[in-house]
C-alpha cells in the first residue's frame, strides 16, 4: 500500500472542497485560454501543397471534404520506419471515436505523415484504425510546419515549438504536433493555429482518465508505461496483493 495520508471522512470532505476552488481555477483558466486561442490572427496558405492519398493525389484544400475547418496531426510515421511512434499512437487511439462529432460539427479530421502511402496504410490496417490519414511524402508540408527535420537542419540546430534548440549530431527527424486550418466560401485556405509537444496532450483522454486514479500517471518518466495497443500482454499484471482472487 502507498504511504499516503488516511483521514476521516469528515477531513477528507474538507480536503477536497478546497482542491475544488484549484479544479475551477483551472477551468475557467482553460475556458480564457481557449477564447485567447480563437482570437488569435491567422496566415493565408499560399504554397500548394499536394498529398497522396487513398483516393489520389490531393491538395490541402481538398483535405477539407466540403467543411470549413481542418485539423491535421502530424503523425511521426517517416519514410521506411516499421511503426509509428508510440506516443503518436497512443494519441490517435482516441481519435476514431470523435470522428462522427468532429464531422457533424464542421471539422475534418487527417493524419499526416512523410512516410509512403502504402507505408501508412500497413501500419493503419494492423492497428485498425479508420480516421483519415495521408502521406506528405515529396511535398514540404512537414517541413514549413515545423515537425520534420534533415540531419543537416538537426545538426545546425532547429526551431520546434517555436523555440530554438542547438544542433547535434543526430537525432528524431520527425516531431508531433497538430496544425488547424480555415477554408473560407472562396477556397482560400487559412493557417490557424498550431500546436506541439504537450501542447496537445489534452487529446490524450486515458491520461486524463490516470490523472484521476489514485497512482496518477504512475511513470518513471513521460508515458514509460506505454506500447502500443498492440503490443501489451494479454492479461495484465498483478498490482495489488488482492489481484485475481476469487471472493
């Protein structure tokens, strides 16, 4: 058992009244944070962008399939890898489930990797995904929106998140993030907003669900518990004394 604190009932009421007036701070600190985010200004798209996809070559402003809006992640799936990044397909496991929201709100959602097309659609079908998702591969999608990288721009040193990190002699050349776009009643597509690292985490709704569990996220470091769906044992481990026995 944890060495934690154990109280009555009565303490522990007061415990967490007060932790709600936090809980609310940070809610109405989103809710600001969100408004601030919508008031941001936006960048006109003027560089066409082609990608491929199961239904042939596309343009970004084809992306949008009749909507308004567009969200792409930027999924780290490059050009011959054997799987996609962990933490990528951990935050796209929940995506499936929104997408008939996304939808009938006026959002389109798309993955977008530098990885082939038939690269993409091996790792999709083991993991039995169905959300859009297209290859960027030739194009400088992910290099103008700050997630993929030459071994040469990682050497010199590179912009991610918008701060600059030093070069080194190797390194990821291919980072997350999530990019928002606009297309307005004459096609003219928009930049809105971008958004990287953690920036996104929020999409991540098992982390949310962990942050409320009594061990929390219960890591060594940032999602070392975490394989793909995929990849876990089939029963999982015993973790408490009582695990598995028959009352």
């Amino acid at each position: 058992m944890p060495d934690h604190a154990v109280v009555s009932p009565e303490a522990w009421l007061q415990a967490r009244k007060a932790f709600l007036q936090r809980e609310k701070e940070l809610t109405h600190l989103r809710d600001a944070i969100n408004r601030e985010r919508l008031a941001l200004p936006w960048v006109r798209v003027e560089k066409e962008y082609v990608f491929d996809t199961e239904q042939g070559p596309r343009t970004l402003a084809s992306l949008f399939d009749g909507r308004s809006q567009l969200i792409v992640y930027h999924f780290m799936l490059g050009p011959g890898w054997e799987a996609g990044c962990r933490g990528c397909s951990f935050l796209v496991d929940h995506v499936d489930g929104a997408l008939p929201h996304l939808n009938h709100h006026d959002v389109t959602f798309t993955a977008v990797s530098r990885a082939s097309l038939p690269e993409i659609q091996a790792y999709k079908q083991r993991m039995e995904w169905k959300f859009p998702w297209v290859s960027s591969f030739g194009s400088d999608f992910n290099f103008d929106f700050h997630v993929s990288f030459t071994q040469q721009q990682i050497a010199e040193g590179i912009t991610y998140n918008y701060e600059k990190h030093p070069g080194r002699d190797s390194g990821e050349t291919e980072l997350p993030g999530m990019s928002a776009f606009f297309r307005d009643a004459d096609g003219t597509v928009y930049h809105t907003f971008s958004s990287y690292a953690r920036g996104i985490e929020d999409w991540i709704g098992t982390l949310m669900i962990f942050d409320r569990a009594p061990l929390g996220r219960n890591e060594s470091r940032t999602m070392s518990f975490l394989k793909r769906h995929d990849e876990y044992e089939t029963k999982p481990k015993a973790a408490a004394c009582c695990h598995g026995e028959q009352l």
